[in-house]
C-alpha cells in the first residue's frame, strides 16, 4: 500500500535515508528536515507499506511545471520486488494531476543500479555534477518527460 507518510513516519524516513541513501556523506535528511517536507504543500512524502512497516519511500518537490524527486529508497531486503517502481508511478501520477511536465532527480554516479532503475523508469540522462553531493561525489542529473492527457 502507498499512502502520504504522515508526521510519526519522519524519524523511520530520516534514518532510511542516512542508511540507504546519504552513507559515506553528512547527514542532510533529517527527521526535522524530512518532517519539514511532510507538513510542505509543495512537496509529496509518500511510503510503501506492508503490515504497517515502512519499506521505502519518495520524497518529491513540485514547482510550476516541473517536480524534483529529493529521495527515493526501498529497504534491501525488499527491493527487487517492484516497490520502487510502484513508489515512482504514484509520485509521477500525482505530478501529471498537479499539471507537471517533467520530472529531474539526481543520482550517486557511485551507485550505478540507481541509475539504471532511473533509466528503466523512463529518465535520460542529462548531466553528471562533479562534486554534487557534499563536494565528495559526483551525481548523475536525469530526467523524465511526463505526457499529459488534454
């Protein structure tokens, strides 16, 4: 089941993500910050979950006519089993309700399964950042053009 996370699931999100997401760097999702994006009107904070268990999440910012996915983790014992692509089909199908054309997320160039989950999901490539995250390591900037029903 996906749904909004709602204020009690911050602290779970915020240690997936230093966990999953920030390893080797500072930790910049925080359970303050995380909570910040989930009171956001502006920003979509959905969770997977199975028996009341959090199994992943996505963390996306919307603006005008594009959205930025911020995050997006699945817990390892349970990826591989379609909940990111699940996780990713409820953000885009709320961008496209919101009216958004395109989607950008960036991603570890280090970790090049997420690049490649990226580009099955329909993302192309557009950039690498050196330095992007922390000034440490360098991001992969993709993108995905979303189509709009009129």
């Amino acid at each position: 089941m996906i749904r909004l996370a709602l204020p009690q699931d911050a602290a779970n999100i915020a240690e997936m993500s230093r966990a999953y997401i920030e390893q080797g760097l500072g930790w910049s999702w925080t359970h303050a910050r995380v909570l910040g994006a989930i009171r956001d009107r502006a920003t979509n904070v959905a969770v997977v979950q199975q028996l009341g268990v959090v199994l992943g999440f996505g963390i996306m910012q919307y603006g005008d006519d594009s959205a930025h996915l911020s995050l997006l983790a699945v817990k390892p014992m349970h990826r591989h089993k379609g909940l990111g692509t699940q996780l990713m089909d409820w953000l885009e199908q709320s961008a496209l309700v919101a009216g958004i054309e395109r989607i950008r997320v960036e991603a570890r160039a280090d970790n090049p399964r997420a690049v490649v989950f990226y580009q099955r999901q329909g993302f192309r490539d557009l950039a690498k950042i050196t330095g992007y995250y922390q000034g440490a390591i360098d991001a992969v900037r993709l993108e995905k053009k979303l189509g709009h029903r009129r």
